[in-house]
C-alpha cells in the first residue's frame, strides 16, 4: 500500500505541473460543458496509468525505450522517441517559465525565478532518483490540500453550484486530447522505475488513486475558473484571479504552492530526460541536469502563457495514437498471448 501511494504522488506530480496548478492547462482544454470529459478523463487516466506500469514492471525498465517500443511498436518507436524526448525537454521549459512568471507575482525579476528553480533542481538531483521521490511524497499531500483548500472556500464564498453545468455536455471529446497529453511524460517517469515496482496491487492503488485525485480536483478547479471566465484573459495565471479578493496570506500560501507543483513537474521532466542521456553521456548525474537545464533558459523568454496555449493542444493531438494503444491494451496484450 505504501508503495502503491509513492507511485501515486509520482505520477500526480508529474501531472500537476505550472500548467495545471495555475489553471491555465485546464482553461484550454475543459471550461463551460466538460463535466461529462473530466469524469471520461478519470476513466481513460487511470487505464493507461495501469497499463504504463504494467508494461514498465514487466520489462523492469529503467529508462523509457522499452516501454514505448511495447506501446507503440518497432516502427514507430523512432519518431516517438524524439517526440516524447522533445514533450519533457519544452515541457520542462514551460516549467522554468512558470517559475518567472510566479516570481513575478511579487514583483521579482523574471530571470530570478528561473535561476531559484535551476540552482533547486540540480541540487535535488545529487541524489538521484531517490530525491524525486522523497520530494513528491512530503510536497504533494500539501499541494493537493491546499489547493483543494483554496478552491472550496471560492466555491462556498461564491454560492457556486458543483453540478451547475451539467445541463449541457458538448465539450465531451475534450476528454482525448488533455489526457493524451498528460500520459506521454507518464511514458518516460514511470518508463525509468519499472525496477522498483514490486507487485501489481501498488500498480493498481497508485493507478486508480491518480485518476480519481485528479479528477476530483480537476472537476472542483474547472468550476471555479467558470465563474471568473471573463477575467482569465487579464491574468498569465488565472489562480491568481481566483485569489484576487482574499487576504495577502493566502495568495502567498498558494504562491508557494504553487512554485511546488512546478518543481515537482520539472523534476518529473529532468529525470525522464537525464535517464534518457545517461547512456551517451559518462557524466554525474547532476552535472548532466544541469547541462540540461542551462540549453533550456534561452527559450523561457517566449512567455508562460504563450508556450502552453501552443504547446500543450498540440501535445494532445500527436499523443493520441499512444492513448489509443493504452487504452486498448488489455485486448492487444491478450491478443499476443
């Protein structure tokens, strides 16, 4: 069970990254009509985390190749390989950008933000994989609280209706795209800690427990940010307009939160691109973190919200031939038998 619950908090925050937590991620994908593609997310989330790590505990893999050769075949492991390798890497820029903007919050240089969350990462990594770990297990139960905290006071201090917008369900299909999405860096965390999962009852309570998470907080979050859909566009992270008329303390609590989950999600990154190297470079594996994560500074001057409102729909489209796969992978994996 304790196994089954660190792998759990891998993967949330893997998931919970800048894009998530301030809102942004979600406001592109969900908004007014999506009840109905937030419950099929918890549904088709929880399936291709089963199924990753069914794959990666059966190879006992320990960086992401075998895994992805197994969903998406031979042929097709080139170009995947390079487009899951180019997710973490603009992803993880994304993560960087996030830290500037959220450090501009408080009236702090952009590049002061960047250089706090590198000098942070790299110190994680001088123990491995291991930091990772121990990191996601003390932050995540705080993250996921607080902002399940946050979002709950709006939502009784507002009067909102949780089931308000079930009447209409047209933004179903939205369902396919934020979750393809969000498993392809799932694909190369989980793809580097096959050799740690001991059985398939963690694989199941870290899968389900995910998926249900996630959604809850998905669900409560989109609800919210309904409300304020006409001032979203005012803010580079729509949190912040949702705590706009609270007390200076809890924007600066959430503040913290919230660089959290963004560090959270840049080292799920880190280490799916550094396990990747490894094998090319004979380098410390915090050296080769940083070397990393100096290539990626320049890009972070194209902005937080511009690099999402691109990147990650576009993310969604080319990784549904993998959710596909994962979805059906129970039939597929009979079938080879």
């Amino acid at each position: 069970m304790r196994a089954g619950l660190k792998w759990m908090f891998l993967i949330i925050g893997t998931t919970i990254g800048a894009g998530y937590a301030s809102g942004r991620e979600l406001w592109e994908f969900f908004g007014h009509g999506s009840g109905l593609a937030i419950v099929m997310f918890i549904v088709f989330f929880s399936m291709s985390c089963y199924a990753i790590m069914m794959i990666s505990h059966h190879y006992q893999a320990t960086e992401y190749r075998p895994v992805l050769k197994e969903i998406v075949g031979k042929r097709l492991l080139p170009i995947y390989d390079v487009m899951v390798f180019l997710y973490l890497y603009t992803t993880t820029v994304v993560m960087l950008s996030g830290s500037g903007a959220t450090g501009q919050a408080f009236n702090l240089p952009y590049w002061w933000g960047i250089a706090f969350i590198v000098i942070m990462l790299v110190v994680l990594f001088m123990r491995d994989i291991s930091g990772v770990l121990s990191i996601n297990q003390f932050i995540l139960p705080i993250l996921i609280i607080g902002l399940l905290y946050v979002l709950l006071t709006f939502t009784v201090d507002q009067k909102l209706n949780i089931f308000s917008h079930w009447r209409e369900q047209y933004n179903w299909t939205a369902a396919f795209p934020f979750t393809a999405l969000n498993i392809l860096p799932l694909v190369a965390v989980l793809g580097a800690i096959g050799n740690k999962i001991v059985s398939k009852r963690e694989i199941l309570v870290a899968s389900l427990g995910s998926g249900l998470i996630l959604g809850v907080l998905t669900y409560i979050y989109n609800n919210s940010l309904i409300q304020i859909a006409d001032e979203i566009l005012l803010y580079e992270i729509p949190l912040f307009a949702i705590l706009k008329s609270y007390p200076f303390q809890m924007v600066l609590f959430m503040t913290i939160l919230l660089w959290f989950a963004i560090f959270t999600t840049a080292a799920s990154g880190v280490l799916g691109i550094t396990t990747r190297l490894l094998s090319y470079f004979k380098l410390p594996f915090w050296l080769l973190v940083f070397l990393i994560l100096a290539t990626m500074i320049p890009l972070t001057t194209l902005g937080f919200s511009t690099l999402i409102s691109v990147l990650y729909p576009l993310y969604g489209l080319l990784n549904l031939y993998v959710l596909t796969r994962l979805l059906l992978f129970p039939i597929w994996n009979k079938m080879e038998k």
